[in-house]
C-alpha cells in the first residue's frame, strides 16, 4: 500500500513536471522571441534612429546613395577601389569563397589581380601593393581600405582626373580614421565616403 | 599597438571576471541576497505563469529529465516555426520554408547552443524566425547549459542529495543575467551603429550607379545574445564580418567581451561554491594559460602571413588578409578567433577556412580540448572533469584513495567521467572517417589537398563541441551533413551533460572526508600545473594523428 501510493505520489509531481517544462518554454519563447526583440526594435528606433537603420549616406542631393558600412563596387578607374569581393559587393547576401592558403585557385586569382593592378597602375613599383588591396574580405562587403591601400591609388587617379596627387593625398589623410578610441581596430578608409569627396572635388 | 590592444582587452576580462563570478554564484546561491530586491518582483509573476509552487531541490535525475523535457518542447515548437515561416508574420522578404533535413539540422544547432549554420540568414531564415527561433534558442540554450553547470557544481560542493530545482535555475539565469545584460548590450551595439528594424532589405543606386539590394533587419539584438550566450550563429552568413554585425574595433571589443566575460566568470563563482577561492583561482589560471598559448600562436601565424602570397613580390607585411576585414587588422582577427572558440561562441569575424594552417590550427585545437573558458558552463564542468581526473591519476601514483573538495572518486564517477571524455573525440574521428569514405561527405570538400582533411575535421570538432563555427568552405547544406553534424551536436550535448550530473548526484551523496596533512591538495600552482599536464596529454593522445594529417601537413606543403 505503502509503495503504490509513492508511486502515484511520483506520477503525479512527474505529471506536474512535465507541465511545468510545457508552461516555461511557451512563455521563454513570448519573452525571449517575441517580447525582447521587438522592445530592443522600440528603443532602439526610438534613441538610435540613425544608426538602427543601417547608417544610410546621401550625395548632395540627398538620395540616399548606399550605407556608409556596406562596399561598393567602383569600376571607374577614376574612382578609389575596394577590397576584392568574390560577391560582387552584393549586399542582399555575405561572405567569400573561404580559400585555404594553399588553395591554387585563390593563387590564381590573386596573381590575375596583381597583373591587372600592373596594368593600371604602372607608376607604382609592384613592392608598394600592399596585400589587403589584392585579398577577398571575410564578407565581401568590407567598405575599409588601409590608408596604404588609398595612397598607391593616388598617381593613377591623379594622372586620370587631373587633380594634384598633393590634393588627393590631404584628401585620403582627411577620411583616414584613426583607431576606435585610439587604440581598438586598425587604421582604415572608408572607400565610400572618399569616393563622394572625390566626386565633389571634381564637381561630378 | 596590436600588443597593447590585446592586452588591453584580456586585463578587462580580468577585472571583470571575478566580481561577476560573485555576482553569478550570488544568483545561483539560493540565500537571500540583494539580487533578491532588483529581480525578485519579474520572478514572481512568472513563476505564477509556470505553476511553480514550491522550488523543491531536484535530484540528478529529476534535474537532468526537467532540463531535456524542456529542451524538447522548444525544439517541437521552433522546428514547426521554421517549417512554416513563410506564412508567418514578419516576414517582409519573403523568405520560404526551410527544407526539413536543414530544419532538423537548424533546431538541433541551436537548442545544443552550436550555432552550427548550414543556412544563409540573409536568404533562409524570416525576421520572425530569426526572432522566435534563433534569438529565442540562444537565450534559452544557454539558459539551460548555465543551469546545468550550476546544478554540477552544486552537486560537488554541496551536502545533501539534491541539485536545485531547475526551472528556478532556468528562470533566474534569464531575469537576472541574461535579459538585463543582452538589452544593455543591445543598446550599445545600436548606439555604435549595429542595425535593428524590422524594415525589409533596402534598395539603393549606388555611387557608380548600380543597383545594390542591402540585407537588414533586427540585427542588434540578435548580436548581443549571441555572443553573451556564446551561441554564435549569425544574422548574416558572414556572421561578424558582416560589416552590420560587427562595423567598427570597438563593437569588436564589446562582442569579444561578452562571449568572454561569463565564461570567465564562471571559475569564480565555483570557488565561492566549493568556499575555497582559491579553487576558482586553479580553473581560471589552467584556463588563461592554455588561452594565452593559442593566442600567441594564432597572432604570429597569421601575422607572418602566407608564405604563397608573401612570394609574389607585393607589400604583405600587414599579415595574411585573405578572409580578414581591414579594420580588425590582425590583432582584433586573432584575438577574435581565439576567444571566439575558447568560449565555444562559434562566431567569426573573420573566416577560419583562409586563415593560414597554424592559425587554423587554433581554433580546431581548442576546441578539442574544448576546456578553454567553454561555453555556457560547459567548459568549466569540462574542466571539473580533467580535474576529477587528474586527482585520480595523481592518486594511482602515490597510491591513495583519490579525492576532490573532500569527496572520495570512486570506479563509479571515474566510469561516467571516462565516458564524457571518450565521447567527444568518439563523435569527432568516426563521422571524419565516415565521410572520407563516402562520396556524400568527400564530395562537399572544396579546397583540395591536405585542407581538405582539415575542413571534414573542423565541422564534425565545431559540432561535437557545441562551438558552430566553421571552415565554411565545406558545401555542408546536404542531408548528409545536415543529419550527421546534427547527431554530433546531439550527442556532444546530452551525452556529457547527463554523465557529469550523474557524476554530480553520485557525489553529493557521499560522506565527507575530513581533510589531512596527507590530503592531495587541490588548490595551488602545482595541481594547475597537473590539470593542465591532463588536458594537454589526453588532448594530444586523441588529436595528434589527424591533425598532422590536416594543418600541420598543409603547413609543410606551403612553408
């Protein structure tokens, strides 16, 4: 008697257990996949609305030209370029081909690079190129260059535009941003907002 | 300054390390305490919701059957979220529903705190699936392996035969870590220009006048809880390379610390349960210092770049920037790399398939060791174990019974620990093998060569050690893959959680021995020494074959 009525004792708190994992997660899943998301949205919209939009740049005429964080693809050689992007900078995906370092394609397509690069930039000697101007960036969206990748562009957007590779210099040390707080991350331009200064220095 | 920046971030994790170990071990404590005042009034009302009357401690079994029960019914739910999101609200791209071999795959990610992704967020997953499902596992994923490292550590610590009650765990874990922390984080990931709308993806012209269509959405918070969680799956398919997930090095900073900080708290709170600081002291050292390891490693791997790409005449001095975003640079990439699969978070800011062999090396080892900090209370169980062991091997040495914070480890524990420990090169090594025989797991490769073995390697190691990062060249959206990585990270879960709460139950049930001047002392440099002696030789006893097969042959064929 004893034993049976333990074991409708353990039955029925196993019962309650189970209700209980059934109750906790239906209401883990309002509050964290419903509730916090869109109160996160609400404040965020509501403090931010800036940046919780994608940081959206516009020209002078103020269409929105694109977000200062996502790259674009400049195939005008008067233009400074970006990082290679196996995507194209195309933004409604991410990502890259994930070349191992012994990869012979990733070999090849980095030699066509530095051939092309000869070919439009035949001032600047090859040992100047500096590697990240030639890698595929981790998203493929990178809108960052060094600040050495913008100044080997210089003589031959230079000798395109025919604005003084001086000015064009003062302008790419204008848009270098620093480290954040000076310390965190590396030093960097932002390919898009250099390109719009240029655009308006040659009136475009 | 890559020196300093580092150094700068490891010396906040420190300082924060400890007081939030105090804080934690104050939540988990189960004493009236001041966390009580802030979060007491949330609790009531839900525990009202859930029908928990009374908060009756839980024997392992109990705890272990509450834990999986609920773990069940949210993987029911989401699998048939993903399975419909299409006719679902919020879904302004209109995404379709997933394939089911991928949702199996997804929901078992997720719910075993993985984050392994086989899917492009941007193209599969709806804005309320990526809320419902992913932000909601990521929260409760790592709700429940915090709970399940508590209830260890109770159970090893403590008198009496129960481990806490586990929805109270479960609760508290959300309303007094993880929702203040992830809306704080939030906020400030928006602040420094991290997106979060449910507006669709944006259209624009660009400056040289094409079309570019730019993927949005809540981002923020998804970012957040991601990394506090140490989940990892990103919103994007480059996760935090993505320049929306991660755009400058201070966000960097932020992500990196809060896939850091509780991991490393964790440690801590253990010491104020075992009541010997020092203890928590031992975790953290033969964590930091194996840490400190892979980091050098990683920084000078990559920071000497590849010697293919340094052949070829240009200026390669910055490092190896293939797969890297410039403004990380190198320091904030191998930084990045190393916590990211220390603390078993599975996000990348920068792909771990181009990183050169040795820096590749890092992450994969690291996650075979899979002690390194640890995820959401798993590395810091995981370590418990190797101490467990170690105090055994210690005590066949000298020939004494061993025993750990006051408790005799008998054939019973060293049974299950023996298990947990197997388990997880078992789970990595077989389905490698298997998928080398066949053309369904051969045929995914797509870097040829000796990386090739290196890919395989690394799905099936992220997967059993619950990391989700990946070599993410590897073609792994096929039944094949979707099913064998989700039986990995099945197992890599459950098998080790429910054999180490045995281990938990078995020991708080034992008499205590009073500690004497013959007593293996478990609290000073030289027992971390021992404990790291453990890891590094059961690692290496289990992992050294294959990756000389990998990483290090590919080394060889590219120096």
């Amino acid at each position: 008697m004893n034993a049976i009525a333990h074991d409708e004792q353990n039955r029925r708190s196993g019962g309650s257990m189970l209700w209980i994992a059934l109750r906790v997660s239906i209401l883990f899943i309002v509050l964290c996949g419903i509730v916090y998301p869109l109160v996160s949205t609400g404040l965020a919209q509501l403090l931010f609305p800036h940046q919780a939009n994608g940081s959206l740049l516009k020209d002078k005429e103020g269409r929105v030209i694109g977000s200062e964080l996502i790259g674009q693809s400049f195939a005008d050689p008067r233009y400074f370029q970006g990082r290679v992007s196996s995507i194209d900078y195309k933004a409604e995906a991410s990502g890259s081909n994930n070349y191992a370092p012994s990869n012979p394609d990733m070999l090849a397509r980095t030699k066509e690079s530095i051939a092309q690069w000869q070919k439009d930039n035949p001032d600047v000697p090859l040992d100047r190129l500096p590697i990240a101007l030639i890698t595929n960036s981790g998203s493929g969206l990178d809108p960052h260059i060094t600040p050495q990748s913008a100044l080997v562009q210089v003589p031959r957007i230079s000798k395109l535009t025919g604005v003084p590779a001086a000015e064009l210099e003062s302008l790419v040390s204008a848009y270098t941003e620093n480290r954040d707080l000076g310390i965190f991350g590396d030093k960097r331009v932002n390919v898009l907002k250099l390109n719009l200064a240029l655009n308006e220095k040659l009136g475009l | 300054m890559d020196l300093l920046q580092i150094v700068i971030v490891i010396g906040i994790l420190v300082l924060i390390a400890r007081p939030l170990g105090h804080y934690v071990y104050h939540v988990f404590s189960n004493e009236s305490n001041r966390t009580d005042r802030l979060f007491g009034w949330a609790e009531k009302p839900i525990y009202a919701l859930i029908g928990l009357k009374h908060r009756a401690g839980m024997g392992w079994k109990r705890y272990a059957l509450s834990f999986i029960v609920t773990n069940f019914v949210l993987v029911a739910v989401s699998y048939v979220l993903l399975r419909a999101q299409s006719g679902l609200p919020l879904n302004p791209n209109g995404i379709g529903n997933m394939e089911p071999t991928l949702v199996l795959n997804t929901v078992i990610s997720f719910i075993t705190n993985t984050n392994l992704q086989h899917y492009s967020g941007e193209t599969g997953l709806s804005y309320f699936s990526q809320m419902a499902v992913i932000m909601m596992m990521m929260f409760t994923s790592a709700a429940t392996g915090f709970s399940v490292a508590v209830a260890f550590v109770r159970g090893i610590t403590s008198k009496g035969k129960t481990l806490g009650n586990f929805f109270e765990d479960f609760v508290k874990a959300h309303t007094r870590i993880f929702f203040p922390l992830a809306i704080l984080v939030t906020l400030a990931l928006v602040a420094l220009q991290v997106p979060q709308t449910l507006d669709p993806t944006l259209s624009v012209t660009t400056l040289g006048g094409a079309a570019q269509q730019i993927a949005i959405g809540p981002v923020a918070s998804l970012e957040s809880i991601k990394h506090l969680g140490t989940n990892g799956g990103g919103f994007f398919g480059a996760n935090s390379a993505h320049p929306f997930e991660n755009p400058n090095g201070l966000t960097n900073v932020i992500e990196i610390l809060s896939m850091w900080a509780l991991p490393a708290a964790l440690p801590f709170m253990y010491g104020r349960f075992a009541k010997s600081r020092k203890h928590g002291w031992v975790i953290f050292s033969a964590m930091m210092t194996l840490f400190l390891v892979f980091l050098v490693v990683s920084y000078t791997a990559e920071k000497s770049g590849n010697p293919a790409l340094n052949a070829l005449g240009i200026d390669a001095s910055q490092g190896s920037m293939e797969g890297k975003e410039v403004r990380f640079g190198i320091a904030q990439s191998a930084l990045f790399t190393t916590v990211t699969t220390a603390a078993t978070t599975g996000t990348v800011n920068n792909m771990h398939d181009t990183l050169t062999p040795l820096g590749g090396l890092v992450p994969l080892g690291e996650m075979m060791l899979n002690v390194v900090f640890g995820g959401k209370g798993v590395g810091l169980v995981n370590m418990l174990m190797y101490a467990m062991l170690a105090v055994f091997i210690c005590g066949l040495m000298v020939g004494r019974t061993p025993e750990f914070l006051g408790r005799k480890i008998e054939p019973r524990e060293m049974k299950l620990i023996a298990i947990a420990i197997l388990a997880h090169p078992f789970i990595i090594l077989a389905p490698t093998a298997i998928a080398f025989l066949t053309e369904l797991g051969k045929g995914s490769i797509t870097n040829p060569g000796f990386h090739g073995i290196s890919q395989v390697l690394y799905e099936y190691t992220s997967s059993a050690a619950n990391n989700g990062s990946g070599f993410e060249g590897l073609a792994d959206n096929t039944p094949f893959w979707n099913i064998t990585t989700g039986l990995v990270m099945f197992f890599g879960r459950y098998i080790s959680m429910i054999a180490l709460l045995a281990v938990a139950g078995s020991l708080a049930r034992k008499q205590w021995v009073p500690e004497t001047i013959g007593t293996f002392r478990t609290d000073n440099a030289l027992f971390t020494f021992l404990l790291i002696g453990t890891v590094l030789l059961i690692g290496a006893l289990t992992f050294l074959p294959v990756i000389v097969l990998g990483p290090v042959a590919e080394h060889l064929t590219i120096r």
